[in-house]
C-alpha cells in the first residue's frame, strides 16, 4: 500500500507539474517568471518547463502552481480558449488591480491569489 500512494503522490506531482509547463508555453511564460510566479529558482522552472522538475506536494510552489493553472483554467473559458486574448488580459492594465498589470500583479501570491478570485467571478456559470 505505501508503494500506491507514493505512486499516485509522485503521479500527482508530475501531472500538475506538466499543467504549469503547458501553461507557461500558452501564456508565454518565460522561466524567470515562472520561477518568480510559484516560488521556485529560474533553474528549477527551467527543468520544470523541460520535463525534468517536479513541484512538491505539500509546498507552497504546489499550491501557487495549482493556483496558476486554475487562472489559465478561468481564463480560458472566458476568452473561448484564445490564448492570444489571454496573453493581452495578462499584459494590459486592469482597474480591478489598481490599474496595474495582472501579469504583474500575479508575481506575488497575494496577487496571484487576488487574479483567480477575479476571473472565477466573471466565467459563466457552470
């Protein structure tokens, strides 16, 4: 039994890992920033985008990460799965952020937090 569940932890951890790589690649998320977004080295996000790095369960990069791959989530079905439209949200100023820009904005967890909160509120109800 304790083989399963690191199995399925290690399963966990390299699914959402490959979220945030196919994110960055949507959104153009170079590895600095992406680094600087969930809280990890620029090496490490490096890796990450590459396949060779895996976010830890338990950590504060996991729940950014997850955090990050819920923003794209919500903006993807409001702009109908055009990542340009996406891409121009995240780089255009935005009173709901005190006219700063979300991209930003989401570089700090409070921010990215904040910009979740702020997409989840005006997506189409399920």
């Amino acid at each position: 039994m304790p083989q399963a569940i690191a199995a399925n932890a290690q399963d966990r951890a390299r699914i959402l890992s490959t979220a945030v790589a196919e994110v960055a690649r949507h959104l153009e998320i170079s590895s600095t920033d992406l680094g600087s977004i969930i809280g990890i080295s620029q090496p490490s996000a490096s890796r990450l985008m590459r396949g060779d790095f895996t976010v830890r369960e338990r950590t504060k990069e996991w729940e950014l990460a997850a955090l990050l791959v819920r923003l794209y989530r919500g903006l993807y079905s409001i702009v109908g799965s055009n990542d340009q439209l996406a891409k121009d949200w995240l780089k255009s100023r935005n009173l709901a952020f005190g006219n700063e820009i979300p991209f930003a904005v989401i570089q700090k967890a409070s921010g990215l937090v904040h910009a979740c909160d702020y997409v989840d509120a005006h997506r189409a109800p399920a």
